[in-house]
C-alpha cells in the first residue's frame, strides 16, 4: 500500500463537510489503494461539534483512513497536507451584500494563505469552496508567496454539473454524453456557463436542442440561480452536490482529461488566451495531464455574446478585487 497522503479540509464541522470526508475516506477520489490522512479545521466555537464528526468518522472505520487530526490551529490542520479544501467560512448574514461577505472572509483566508505558506508540503494543493470564493482564493494565494498560483483553484465545478444536468435534462440524454461544458468567470449570478461550446453525444448541444431562447433564458438563470432555488426548496444551501463537485475538481485535476473534452475550475488568470485581465481567479475551461499540470483550453472562438459575458463576469471579479486590495 503507498504511504498516506494527507488532505486538509477546513470548516469541518459544516454540512458539506459532513458529506465531503466520509467520501475522501472511501477513497472515492485519491482511489482505492492510496491512504489518507485527514487533517480538519475548525474554529474554536465548533470543536466540539466537530469531536462528533470526528467520532462518526472513526465508527466508519474506513480502511484508508490511516489518522484523523481535528483543530482550531490552522497551522496543525495544514501541517504537510497535499491537499487543502478551504470550506469554512463566515456565511452571509441578514442584510449583507456580497461587498460585506467579502469583506468579512479576506481575513479568515489571509491567516489559512500563511499557514498554507509556512506549513504545506511542497506538492500542495489548494481547493477553495467557501465563498465568495474566487476572492476568497485570491487573498489566501496571495499570502502563499512560496507556493506557485497554479496550485490554486476556486470551485465553479458545482457550476458545471448543474449546467450538464439541465442540457441532459431538456435533451433527454445521460448526463454523461453532455461534454465540453466550460464555467466562465465568478461562482456568482454573473457566471457564464458557455452553452455555445457545450456537445450532446458529440454534436453542438444548440444544434441538439435547437431552441437560443431556452439557453438564454431559461438555461442561464437556472444554473445562475440554483443555489438560491435549493435554499429556498431545502432550507439549507447546497452540501452533497457541494462536496461531490469539491471531489469532482480534485478528480480532474489528477485524471488525464479525456480527447476533446474540459473541465471547470477558476485559475489564476494571468496572461490567458481570451484576453481576460490578470490577477483575478477566473473560471475557464481547463485540460489536466494527469500529474498535477493543467492548462487553460485554447483556440476556442468565442461569439460577440459569449465575450460579453465573459467581461462581464471578470469586471464583477475587478470589484470584488477593490474590496480586497489591502490584503493582497
Ligand atoms: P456551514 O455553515 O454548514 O459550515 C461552515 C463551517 O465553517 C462551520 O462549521 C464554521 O464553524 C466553519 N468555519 C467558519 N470559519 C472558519 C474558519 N476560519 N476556519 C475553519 N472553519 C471555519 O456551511 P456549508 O454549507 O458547509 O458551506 C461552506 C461554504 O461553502 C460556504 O461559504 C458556502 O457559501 C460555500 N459554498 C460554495 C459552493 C461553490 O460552488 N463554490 C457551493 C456550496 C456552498 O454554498
């Protein structure tokens, strides 16, 4: 068996969480030969919480999990980690707006982007999920001086699953022949899920469904708005289609990526073939090797309606990155 790896995972005592650790302690994305180590984050207000989830782990005496270290230390938790999936955050409150969620986490991932810095082992990999969490990864990257920003990654992969599931759904096919889905730009309402680009069984899914009305309208606010509509049906937001997109990115960042196809995640854009500004976490369509290297899809045409999108997507980024600016 190959020596345990270790995988950091940060608001443990949360409901992604909850659903995020049984599923890396199955081996349902490192594999089924390759050991874990959990190493879990939270704050001090929910140490206890956690020692239950602690506890539910351990009676799920899952083969592949070799130790599990609970803390509030963030130094502890990233402590040699190879993995890092950033999930604790402070949650929006009753009459904040995104500007105020923003503000409210920087500090949080400035401390997690140093302890990351001064403690990580030198493979690190970081996955943020929190939100608003592309700016949440720009500040914790940008406290990471040491560790390369193509290490980074904020997960839109939720993004892209919800846009797959409606192109399966309104086709009538498996959501596994709906390819070359690309998320462009904010996990936020001004994402970009380019419909233009997207395959069903290998043909353009606007020549398979042939309705532009439905992508969009319909379409577009359906993915943009899915997290609010699960909200508003759940009463709670989105956690086990959160953790399986969270498992989703790290899996296509160590698979190869098959011919042709893409997956999502926002990078550290800098110096992209689209033109979109620099220094901003910005969601595009990638391709992984398989070992740890990815690069942005390139060649792509994108439509006058596609760019505008696009824009508008990374100028809401370029506001968001106003608001951070002293912790960068
Ligand atoms: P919960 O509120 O259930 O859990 C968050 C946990 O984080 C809490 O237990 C809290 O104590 C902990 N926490 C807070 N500050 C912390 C810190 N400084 N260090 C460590 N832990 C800390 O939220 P949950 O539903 O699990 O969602 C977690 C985050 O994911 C939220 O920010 C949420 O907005 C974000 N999401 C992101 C998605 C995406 O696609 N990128 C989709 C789902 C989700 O909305």
């Amino acid at each position: 068996m190959k020596d345990p790896i270790r995988v950091a995972v940060t608001g443990g005592a949360g409901q992604i969480a909850y659903s995020l650790l049984f599923r890396i302690g199955n081996g349902e994305v490192f594999g089924p030969e390759q050991p874990v180590i959990l190493q879990i984050l939270e704050i001090p207000q929910a140490m206890d919480a956690l020692k239950g989830v602690v506890m539910e782990l351990q009676d799920s005496a899952q083969p592949l999990v070799h130790d599990i270290i609970a803390t509030d230390d963030a130094n502890v938790a990233f402590k040699d980690a190879n993995w890092a999936i950033l999930v604790g955050g402070k949650p929006r409150g009753p009459g904040m707006v995104r500007a105020d969620l923003i503000a409210a986490n920087g500090p949080i991932f400035l401390d997690q982007g140093k302890a990351i810095n001064d403690n990580a082992a030198d493979d690190i990999r970081v996955v943020v999920v929190a939100n608003p969490c592309n700016s949440n990864c720009l500040v914790a990257a940008s406290n990471a001086p040491d560790v390369p920003k193509d290490r980074w990654f904020a997960m839109t992969r939720l993004d892209e699953n919800r846009a797959r599931a409606q192109v399966a759904d309104k086709a009538g096919v498996l959501s596994t022949e709906v390819t070359n889905v690309g998320i462009w730009g904010n996990h936020s309402a001004s994402q970009f899920p380019n419909f233009e680009e997207i395959k069903v069984g290998g043909k353009p899914a606007t020549e398979v469904i042939d309705d532009r009305g439905w992508f969009e309208g319909d379409f577009l606010t359906t993915v943009q708005d899915r997290g609010k509509a699960i909200i508003d049906a759940r009463g709670k937001s989105s956690a086990a289609s959160a953790a399986n997109a969270a498992l989703d990115t790290i899996r296509s960042l160590i698979t190869p990526t098959a011919e042709g196809d893409w997956f999502s995640a926002a990078v550290y854009s800098d110096g992209n073939p689209y033109g979109i500004a620099d220094g901003i976490f910005y969601s595009f369509p990638l391709r992984s090797t398989g070992n740890g290297d990815w690069e942005i899809v390139e060649g792509l045409e994108l439509s006058d309606y596609a760019k505008e999108k696009a824009a508008a997507t990374q100028d809401e980024l370029l506001k968001e990155r106003e608001a951070i600016t002293d912790l960068l």
